[in-house]
C-alpha cells in the first residue's frame, strides 16, 4: 500500500520530472502527473488525490481556472498552486479560485515539501479527509469507514487513530511500541495488552474473517495496513 497520492498538473517537463523523483524519495507518496489542465482535472476526478500541485500558467488554460472548476465538482483535497509571478494580487486571485497554498518559481524543495506536509496534516483534521483503506473509505474527521453499499462503521477515537497513523505508514511495519506511543502518547501508562485489545475489537468490525486478518495484518512484530 502507499501513502498519500499527489497529482502534480505543469507543463515544463524537467521541473515536472524533478519534483517526482524528489517526491518518489519520500516513500510516503505516490505520484501522478498530468500536462494540461484539462488532464489535470480528468485526472483529479478520476483518482483518489490527497495532494494537487497546479501550476497557474498552463497551455490550454489558467490553472487558478482550473482549480474553480474542480472545486464546483466538490473536489475538497488541498491545492498548492505553483507561480512564477511573486505578487499580492496573484496570490489573491489563487487563493479566491480555492487554492489552499502559493509557492513562488523558483523554489527550494524543501520548502515545497514541507508545505505538502503541513498541508496534508491539517487536511486529515477536517471534515473533508477520505482514504481508501481495503475496501473501505475511511474518514477520520468523522471517525467513519463506510463500504462499498454505503454502510457504514463506526470507530471509536483510538480505533480511528490506529488506522490513520498505519495508512501514513504505508507498506511499513509499525511495531507496537510505536503504535502505542503515537495512539495513546508517551507515559501514558498504557500496555500493548491494551493496544492488542483495540486491534481485536477493531477486526471485529472490519474484517470478513476476523480470525484471518485482510486489512489490518499482524507482521515481524507489529502492524500494517493492506489495501
């Protein structure tokens, strides 16, 4: 499983190829790319995007266009929009067509990266958030899996914060310690008995086979998601 799938929409090719090769370093993401608007938005409403990265200048039209079109269609990821115009009103215009973010050309990727992740962690507190976990679609603002007839689940508070943070993991092993420290923070005082006895009672929920974990699967000492 990977992580959070972001869609980059440009039409320069080599910055393009450098901020997927950047990006594919952070094993966290998973990268599409587009290179027109019209593409971008085919693209957009096709797949589930946590993360659209919208240059404004693209051939076939404004992506600040763009961006208000999708937003109509209800698409309610984050969007950074990209520049290469460093003024108030171009950062206005971006923000009104519904973008989240503005980032200058020429930029440092550091400075891009943590903007995706500043991005994408406020995102996951709001309302808005859905993953797909197996064949669920998880919310976590509403503490919310719902399946493919559109029944849904409820989680409780950790039940909902074990799945978030094993979805942030991707194809990685979370072992329990970790798990704990992170679900019921640090001297908490909490056992992985504990821990145990919430993947227990969230398997009841989840899994077709609870006995024979699908989705939530024990591993090398620990716990991962698989889609």
């Amino acid at each position: 499983m990977t992580g959070r799938t972001i869609l980059i929409v440009d039409d320069d090719e080599d910055l393009r190829s450098i901020l997927v090769e950047q990006l594919a370093l952070c094993e966290e993401f998973h990268i599409l790319q587009e290179d027109t608007a019209t593409k971008g938005i085919q693209t957009a409403r096709s797949e589930m995007v946590d993360l659209l990265i919208m240059d404004v200048g693209l051939p076939d039209m404004d992506g600040r266009e763009a961006v208000k079109l999708l937003r109509k269609g209800g698409f309610k990821a984050p969007v950074i929009m990209l520049t290469g115009h460093d003024t108030d009103s171009d950062t206005i215009l971006g923000l009104e067509s519904g973008a989240n973010d503005y980032v200058t050309k020429p930029f440092r990727f550091a400075v891009l990266l943590a903007r995706i992740r500043a991005q994408l962690r406020q995102h996951e507190q709001s309302e808005d958030a859905t993953f797909t976990v197996g064949p669920y679609t998880f919310k976590p603002g509403q503490k919310l899996l719902i399946d493919e007839k559109g029944g849904k689940i409820r989680l409780t508070e950790k039940e909902a914060a074990i799945i978030k943070y094993l979805y942030r993991a991707g194809d990685k092993v979370i072992g329990r310690d970790m798990l704990l420290e992170e679900v019921w923070g640090y001297n908490s005082g909490v056992t992985t008995h504990t821990l145990e006895t919430h993947v227990y009672r969230l398997r009841q929920k989840i899994e077709k086979d609870p006995s024979n974990a699908a989705i939530l699967v024990t591993e090398s000492g620990g716990y991962k998601l698989v889609p």
